[in-house]
C-alpha cells in the first residue's frame, strides 16, 4: 500500500506595513542627498511592495538600479515576505 506525504501547508507571511517604512526612513537620507525621496504606496497581500520614487529619482536614468539593488535589496533583507519592490 502507497502512502502520499502531504507536506503542511505554508502560512503567508504578512508583511509588517510599520516596518517597510522604517526601513524607508532609514533610506530617505542618502536618497534626499541626491535631490530625490521615496513614498510608500501600498503592500500588497503577495509581499509586493509599491512606492513612488520622487524628486530627482523620479526622472533619474539610474531609478530602476536605485529601487531594485537599494530599496528592494534592503526591504527583503529586514522585512520579512516582501518578495518584490515596484515603483507606482
């Protein structure tokens, strides 16, 4: 007789909203040394974080390497289930 293994479902991790803006705040000043600032918008139930680059990073060639090697990088390391950061 076979037996099926059934592996326990995984609980999603909601995303602490409180602290996807402290790791913000911890970020605004070197995004503010170069004219520019962030504004969270939303997280989304999937661990999607949306923000709005402003100032400088809105128009800057280098946002998306600004949003997703230093934003995103920074959110997934001290907030857990945020799987992506996307600029709104």
């Amino acid at each position: 007789m076979e037996e099926t293994l059934q592996t326990p479902a995984t609980e999603a991790v909601v995303v602490d909203r409180d602290k996807v803006q402290e790791v913000l705040n911890m970020l605004r000043p070197y995004l503010q040394a170069d004219g520019g600032d962030v504004e969270l918008i939303d997280v989304t139930a999937e661990g999607v974080v949306q923000v709005r680059l402003q100032g400088a990073c809105g128009t800057c060639p280098s946002s998306t390497y600004t949003l997703k090697m230093g934003i995103e990088e920074q959110l997934k390391q001290y907030v857990p289930g945020v799987t992506e950061v996307v600029s709104v």
